[in-house]
C-alpha cells in the first residue's frame, strides 16, 4: 500500500483531504502521530507469475481526480510512505486480477462522493455505484481489499463509501499493527 502524503507545496485540494481527514496513531515511543494522507494505492511488486518489475517499479491501483482507475507500471516519489502487507499468493493473485478488471472498466472519478463522504449520512453514498457515478481511491480499494477478506475485521466492517485514505490506514493498523511494515519510499 503507497499513501501520499502532500507537501505544503502541492495543490491545496489534496492539503484540504489530508487535513480534513487527519487521524492520530500513538507509536511505539508512546508519542502521538497525525496522519495525514490524501491519495491511496494498492502496490504490487511483481506479477502473478512471480516476476519483479524492473527498476524498483511496481504495478500501481487506484484513480485519481479528473482520470479513470488505472492498473500500471509506476515509480513512487518520495512523498509516498509504503506500508507492506503480507499476502498469501493465492490472495495475491486474486486482488491482482481484480485490480486488472477493475482497470479495463473505465471507471471514472467520483468527485462528488469523494468531497461528500466526510460530510454526508452513510445511507446517501452507498446508491452511487461504480458503474453510473465512478469511484475514488480509498473507496475503491476499500472494496477490494474486503472482496479479498484482506486485513481483517477492521476493514471488513468499513463502510468502503466513508472511507478516506488516513482512514484506510488506521483501518490496517497503520504503523503499529498487523505486522505492517514502513520501507523506503
């Protein structure tokens, strides 16, 4: 999972999500850290068949504002914090394909959903479906990841259309928890 972390530099929508959406860990010193990302995507170092991309390259999932999700071959700046999660491969190769299927769909940008979810009810988003309304990234991966049972009752119980990628994060138990790992970014 690579989460995006903006700069005070970059543009103010993704400062207005990350600060909209802060949550809080307590790490391992006991100290409190605020979270505050504005873009989530599902990370895979190599394919079904077990091949690491060249580079340091792995294959990014997720959709971004004004575009459709993609499924392609990315390199990662250094704003992105990774946080490794272990996989049985038969898992693996099964949220691969999703993410494969989901990426020929042209499914495009929510925006409506996306600048909602913080504000509205939860009986308002679930109707806006894939399809009809498009979708966001931590919504979209969000169900993915509960289309696969991965990461547990956290995420499992997540209602995918509230979820934001601080959200998300916490959801897997961000640094802390479910043997989570931060490498390089």
């Amino acid at each position: 999972m690579m989460y995006y972390v903006p700069s005070q530099k970059n543009v103010f929508i993704n400062r207005l999500v990350a600060t909209a959406t802060a949550k809080s860990e307590i790490v391992d010193t006991g100290e409190e850290n605020t979270i505050k990302f504005c873009h989530v995507e599902v990370s895979f170092p190599c394919d079904v068949n077990n091949y690491y991309f060249d580079n340091d390259k792995t294959m990014g999932f997720s959709i971004v504002q004004n575009s459709s999700v993609h499924f392609r071959l990315k390199s990662w700046r250094e704003e992105y914090v990774a946080i490794r999660i272990y996989l049985h491969a038969d898992i693996y190769v099964k949220l691969y394909n999703i993410c494969t299927v989901l990426a020929l769909q042209n499914i495009k940008f929510d925006k409506f959903s996306m600048y909602a979810a913080v504000l509205l009810p939860v009986e308002v988003l679930p109707h806006r479906t894939r399809s009809q309304h498009g979708t966001y990234c931590s919504k979209m991966i969000t169900e993915v990841l509960q289309q696969c049972n991965i990461a547990g009752p956290a995420i499992a119980a997540s209602q995918a259309c509230q979820s934001n990628p601080s959200l998300l994060y916490m959801s897997l138990g961000g640094r802390t928890m479910c043997h989570a790992r931060t490498v390089g970014g």
